[in-house]
C-alpha cells in the first residue's frame, strides 16, 4: 500500500506541476483576474481552496516541531497548492520506516 501511495502522489505531483506550468505558459493569472475575480464560481473555489490550506496547515503544526518549517510549509501551500500538498504528502510517506503502519504519516511527529 506504502508503495502505491508513493507512486500515486509523485504521479500526482508530476502532473500537477505540468498543468500548472503549461497553463501558465498559456494564460497569465495575473492578466485574467479581473475577469476570473468576478466569476461566482471562481470565488467559491478560492474560499475552497483556503479552507483546505487551513486543513493541512493544522495538520503541519501538529506534525513538524520547528517553527520555521511550519512557517514554509504553510507559505508553499498558499503559494503552490496541490503541488506543495503532493510533495508534503510524499515526503511523509517516504519518512516512514520500514515496519511502521501507514497511520504513521498521520501521527508521527517530525
């Protein structure tokens, strides 16, 4: 299952990375946000968004120990979204010892 997990968020990862960066090469956000601003459904999904980034910013504080960790973790998943999500996640799974339950990647502390 470890293996599997790890295989499916790097893929993830991978391919959210490619479509962020081949949509930005495409669109600029920065150009299109006044018209995606005022799209109804464009503002449910950032509100979307930041509710999940409380979510697993909750879950970094309780997991890593160092301030300064927390404090970039959290930046990159305001920044970067699932791109950072994806790599936390790898990263946990990756930290787990060989023998320990995947419920680890929940409850063990770094």
């Amino acid at each position: 299952m470890r293996l599997f997990l790890i295989t499916l968020f790097g893929v993830m990862t991978l391919f959210i990375t490619y479509v962020v960066i081949t949509t930005s090469l495409e669109s600029s956000l920065f150009k299109e946000w006044d018209y995606l601003g005022s799209i109804p459904w464009m503002r449910a999904t950032l509100w979307d968004f930041y509710a999940n980034v409380l979510v697993l910013s909750t879950w970094v504080c309780y997991k890593e120990s160092r301030l300064w960790k927390k404090a970039v973790w959290i930046t990159l998943f305001c920044v970067l979204g699932s791109i950072a999500t994806c790599t936390y996640v790898l990263i946990q799974l990756l930290n787990i010892k060989d023998g320990k339950p995947l419920k680890a990647v929940f409850t063990q502390k770094n």
